[in-house]
C-alpha cells in the first residue's frame, strides 16, 4: 500500500460515494480498503456495530438512537438467543451476525415488538419502524441489498445502514469511519461497562447454580441454601459493586466531556458513545 492510499480514502471509495447518501450508491460494491474495513466492524457484537454506525451518523440518526438501542438492538440479542437456544441472558455471549433465515425471524420479532401495545412509545421513531413484507420478499431485500460484503448474513452494520439509507450508505459509512480513533476516556468507560457485565455474569451464574443446589435434600443442599441467604454479601457480590462505581466514575467523565458532542477534536462521534454508556449504565 501506498503512502498516499494510507493517509487518504482511495479513489474508488471517494467515487462511490458520488454525493448522494442513499439511491443507487447504497448497493455500489466497497473496494479491498473499504471491504476490509467493513468486515472488521461488522465482526464486533452487535452494540459495537451499532455503536460505529452511531459515531459515524450522530448528527443525523441521533433523534432514533433510543430505538436503535432499546428495540433493535434487544430484538436482534433476542433472535440471536433464539437461533443458540439460549434462554437466560447471563448465559448468553453477544453475537455479531444472523444467517438469512434467523434474519427473517429477527424482522418479523421487530414487527410484532412495535405493534405491541405495550411498547406503543416506539411508534414515534417513524424512520426506524421496520417495513412489512412478505418472506420471499424480504429474503430478496436481505441476499441483495442489506448483506453488504455478500456473506450470506446479515450483522446489526448491515441493519442500521439498509434501515437509515436516506442518509447511510457503506462506502459513505466507511469514508467516515476509517482512521477514527476511539478517544481513551470512552475507551476506558467501555472497557469498565465490560468489566462490570463479566461480573454480574460470574454472579448470576453462582446464584444458579446455588439455587438448582437448594432445591435438593441432604448436607449439601442445606449449604447451598445458607450460601444463598447470604450472596448479597459475598466476595462476587463485592467485586460487582466495586466494578460498577468504577464505572459509573468512568462514563460520568466521559459524559461530562463528550455528552453533547457530535464529533469534533478528540471526540469523533463521542455524543453517540456516551449516549449508549450511559444507557447501558440505567440499566
């Protein structure tokens, strides 16, 4: 590679982008830069994918970030469960893709979480609300249009971009993507909010297993049942909530540096990053 490719989009990337965001140039084929940069994006779990598309598209999408965050990304996490048959979240390690048929089932879960009384708020997101189709052709809308780098599958990128293509496209994603450094105080509050989902994992797997232990007789079960009473207050216990005031420290800097920003100086796209921390920190 060039000096000059490294230090600039290539050619063919800035033709692609051709100065409009949706149209044709949604389905224009990413050149071998761009390709293996989008591979390596939608290759994170979902809510890193989500969390590019946001950096990338604050100022436009952020109006919907709330959807994206409590419906689609659930609602994937959700098909993605279903496909491992895996029902409990504890157990569940975050995916990255669907295969074109978990896919159909993801939309059709999309349609029924909006048309659900209960989550009647979602109506609002009018750019986010997933249109109706049949499955043959939703099948043809995913194989031609969504699958993006042609895999035969489809990742939460691919979703936000086919979803919000009046302002997304891949190589548009990819032009405003490469070379954007994640800034170390959002780094640190990600890798805290991880540390802080390995523990409540460690401590929902304990409780479970001490509590599948008390349901049965003898010494033992009477042991797992005091050790239970008494989780709250044990080592694991502990270690959770010294993780989540590190944490919370942690996205509160964040926040008060980057929470109103789009971008800028130090901060590419830091406004969206901040906005999922904190969320994830509600929780």
């Amino acid at each position: 590679m060039s000096d000059n490719k490294a230090a600039h989009p290539s050619l063919a990337l800035l033709n692609n982008l051709g100065g409009n965001k949706g149209g044709a140039s949604f389905t224009e084929k990413l050149d071998a830069e761009a390709l293996a940069f989008f591979n390596e994006v939608t290759s994170r779990p979902f809510s890193q994918q989500a969390v590019a598309f946001l950096n990338a598209y604050w100022p436009e999408v952020k109006d919907e970030a709330e959807f994206i965050y409590s419906a689609s990304w659930e609602v994937i996490k959700s098909a993605d469960m279903h496909a491992k048959g895996i029902q409990l979240i504890y157990k569940y390690d975050e995916g990255h893709d669907l295969d074109f048929d978990i896919g159909l089932y993801f939309y059709e879960q999309l349609n029924k979480f909006v048309d659900d009384s209960k989550n009647a708020k979602f109506k609002a997101f009018t750019r986010s609300q997933p249109e109706m189709m049949t499955s043959l052709k939703r099948k043809q809308e995913l194989r031609d249009k969504v699958d993006v780098n042609f895999d035969g599958r489809v990742g939460m990128l691919e979703y936000l971009l086919y979803q919000y293509k009046d302002v997304a496209n891949p190589a548009d994603f990819c032009h405003r993507s490469m070379n954007h450094d994640e800034h170390p105080e959002i780094r640190k509050a990600r890798l805290a909010l991880e540390e802080v989902n390995k523990k409540i994992r460690a401590y929902e797997e304990e409780k479970a297993r001490l509590t599948d232990a008390a349901a049965g007789s003898g010494v033992k079960a009477l042991g797992a049942k005091n050790m239970l009473a008494q989780i709250d207050s044990s080592p694991l216990k502990e270690e959770l909530n010294k993780a989540l005031i590190t944490a919370e420290a942690a996205v509160r800097i964040a926040s008060k540096k980057f929470g109103g920003s789009a971008g800028g100086a130090g901060g590419e796209g830091a406004g969206s990053s901040v906005f999922i921390l904190s969320r994830s920190m509600s929780l």
